[in-house]
C-alpha cells in the first residue's frame, strides 16, 4: 500500500488528481526508478521528480504530485511542501519559454527593471502571465550569479547576457517567430519541457551541447586571472553592449579601476614589520 493509500485509509485528505494514462505512467514510473536508484534513500530524489513530472505537462501538477507521493512513499502534503517551496517548478501550465529579467540589485540599476517593464508591454502580460499563443511566460527572476553580465535575462535557463530593452524585444519576437535564438554561453536552447528533462538528470543528447555548457564567461574570469599574475589590460574583457568610446587614461594610471589595484592590506597587520596604520599615521 502506498503513502497516500494509507492517508486515504486514515481519513487523511488527498489532493483530486487525475491519474495519467497507463502508457505515460509506465514509462515515468521506469525513468523514476531511474533516478531514485542514483540515491542512498529515496526521498532525497523529490527534486530531480518533480523536473520529471514538469517535463511531462510543462508544469507539476496535481497528477504529478501525487505520482511522485507514491514514487517516493511520501505524503502529497509533503511533495506540495517542497513543489511550492521552489520557483523553478511551475504550479499552472506555462509558455514554451520561460523568459526570466534578472531584477536583483545590480541587474535592476545596469537595465532590468526597465527591461521587465517593456517586455511586460510588449508581450501584454504581467509577471507570471503567459502570451496568448503560449510561446513565453514571462517572469523576474532572482539573481542567477551571472551579475558580472548584468542585465541579464534567462530563457528556459540559458543566459543571455548584457541586455537592453531593444535586445530583449528583438529576443522574444524571434522565440514567438519560431526563429533560431542562441544564448551567450551554454547550451543551445530547448523547449521547457526538454529543459525539465534534462534537470531530472537524463542526459542532453542534442550534438556538442554538452561541450557547450563547459566554463565560466570571461568577465567571470577577470579575478582569477588578477590573481595569477596577468596584467589587468590582458585581463580585461569588454562588454558586448560597451561599444560607447571610453575616456582616455589618465596620465600614469596603472589599473582599471581602484577594484583592480592591489591592496596593502599587510600594513594594518600588527605582525608587520610597519605594524598597523592607524588614522592618524602612527
Ligand atoms: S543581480 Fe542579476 S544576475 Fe546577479
């Protein structure tokens, strides 16, 4: 007997939930014991289902919660706990692209919220909403670490970095249009769906996409360079979006800005030979 059999057995309230077709439950039910063989208990594989369930319908329904309950022999209260809990999972049918504006701090202030404000006229739909012909939902995102890109949009979580309002216009028209559209790093882009699949933990067998998601982007790279001893001019990468002409260096300036210049941090070390600075200079 399962997990929500036995709540049902115990008076328990079960969410309604349509059972899947036979032949989609057999063959989730052979990927699921897939990935819960991968773990040393079972339960630690609600996740990876929950992308399993999403792949599925495009979002985790009720069916999928309950399929993974029984899957894992927990309560449908705890699977909707953690479903509801992360905003990777989607609770209602979606868009085939999920087209996220990073509006985090420094995405906001380089372009973001302007960004999400445009789209949200072009597209006609608000935060969450989803496009008439079902090809975009549309969301702000948190920050997805990708700041040193800023503003950044993310689509099915591909990047695309340095944004502006005319780029992210140009990128959801292409999406609607059915046109080819590249991330700036990573893999190719999928469908929802797909994406789903491939965060359960089957493997992305599209040609070369996997190479593709190896390394950080250059600007990521700037501080570990710094660090191996490489002059900031060869370590500096220049934005996509930079084409504007910059100012001429001042006369003797040594580094990029005052972020790049080593600091004496060993002078207010009170192990130092000059022993510690204090701010009157003694
Ligand atoms: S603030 Fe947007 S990626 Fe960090």
């Amino acid at each position: 007997m399962t997990t929500s059999e036995q709540g049902v057995s115990l008076g328990m309230p079960q969410l309604p939930a349509p059972a899947y077709p036979a032949d989609v439950h057999a063959r989730l039910e052979a990927d699921a014991k897939e990935i819960i063989s991968r773990y040393p208990g079972a339960r630690s594989a609600l996740l990876p289902l929950l992308h399993l369930v999403q792949s599925e319908e495009g979002h985790v329904s009720r069916t999928g919660m309950q399929f993974c309950a029984d899957q894992l022999d927990l309560t449908t209260a705890e699977v909707t706990a953690v479903a509801t809990f992360y905003s990777m999972y989607r609770r209602r049918p979606g868009g085939e692209y999920q087209v996220g504006v990073c509006t985090n701090t420094l995405c906001a202030v380089m372009g973001g919220d302007a960004i999400f404000s445009a789209l949200q006229e072009h597209l006609g739909v608000g935060n969450g909403g989803t496009t008439e012909d079902g090809k975009i939902s549309l969301e702000h995102i948190e920050c997805n670490a990708a700041c040193d890109f800023a503003p950044v949009l993310m689509v099915n979580w591909e990047f695309f970095d340095n944004q502006t309002i005319e780029s992210a216009k140009r990128l959801v028209d292409d999406l609607r249009a059915g046109a080819q559209v590249e991330p700036t790093r990573g893999a190719p882009l999928c469908t929802f769906k797909e994406t789903s699949r491939i965060l359960a933990g089957f493997p992305d067998e599209r040609p070369g996409a996997v190479e593709a998601t190896g390394g950080a982007g250059p600007a990521s790279l700037i501080g570990l360079k710094l660090a191996r001893g490489e002059t900031p001019a060869a370590a500096r990468v220049v934005s996509p979006r930079a084409a504007a002409p910059r100012q001429a260096p001042q006369p003797g300036a040594e580094h990029l800005s005052s972020h790049d210049a080593p600091q004496q941090t060993s002078a207010s070390d009170p192990g130092h030979p000059a022993g510690p600075v204090t701010e009157e200079g003694e």
